[in-house]
C-alpha cells in the first residue's frame, strides 16, 4: 500500500518535489556526466558581456525530473554541468558545490563538478 503525501503548503519536501528540471546523462566507462538545466531555460540564449551561453537542448534535455532526483543523480556522477537557479541552490544546499564556485550568466547561476 502506498503511502498518502500530504499536499500542504508547510511540508518543506513538497515544494521540492514539484520543482522540475530536465537531466540528460551521457555514460562512457566509468565516466558519467549529468547537464542538468532549470526547465524554463532549456532553448535560452544567455548574453552577459562577451560571454554567450546557449542552453542547448541537445545537451541538456532529457528526462524531466524533481530537484531532488536530479540532485541524486549530481551525487552518482562523475562531471556535472548545470545552470539555473532551482538547482544550483539546491546543490549549494546540499553541500556538492560551494557559492564562491558559482558563475553567473546574465544574471542565471552556472557550476560544474568534476569529480576525480
């Protein structure tokens, strides 16, 4: 029997749940590398400066899945690009990335991990 969710406003996992970002995984060997993008940027052009950021669709989407999930796939992964800022914060949150390795894009937070 499955358990029932509750659907309040104050379950501090609810929220959480209902943010969706795309993740697309790519495994080589032992290599596996995750793009994972805010859903609302996926197709976005990015101009800040001289800097010119695409959210390409052919890199980062593939599934659409829970900030949570994605972030459990950011933990099974050895190289992680990412870009938005549901789930920049959230890995921040949780310790993967630090602030001070946060690049920002007009405005739109940007990290990579590179496990070795």
């Amino acid at each position: 029997m499955r358990r029932a969710e509750p659907d309040l406003p104050s379950d501090p996992f609810r929220s959480a749940r209902a943010l969706e970002v795309y993740v697309n995984v790519r495994r080589w060997g032992r290599c596996v590398l995750l793009a994972t993008c805010d859903a609302e940027l996926l197709g976005k052009v990015l101009k800040d400066g001289k800097i010119t950021f695409e959210v390409r669709e052919d890199f980062y989407k593939g599934l659409k899945v829970s900030v949570i999930e994605a972030i459990d796939l950011v933990r099974q992964s050895t190289i992680v690009n990412m870009i938005g800022k549901r789930i920049v914060k959230k890995a921040i949150e949780e310790g993967l990335i630090h602030p001070e390795a946060v690049l920002k894009i007009s405005g739109i937070p940007h990290a990579q991990i590179v496990k070795v």
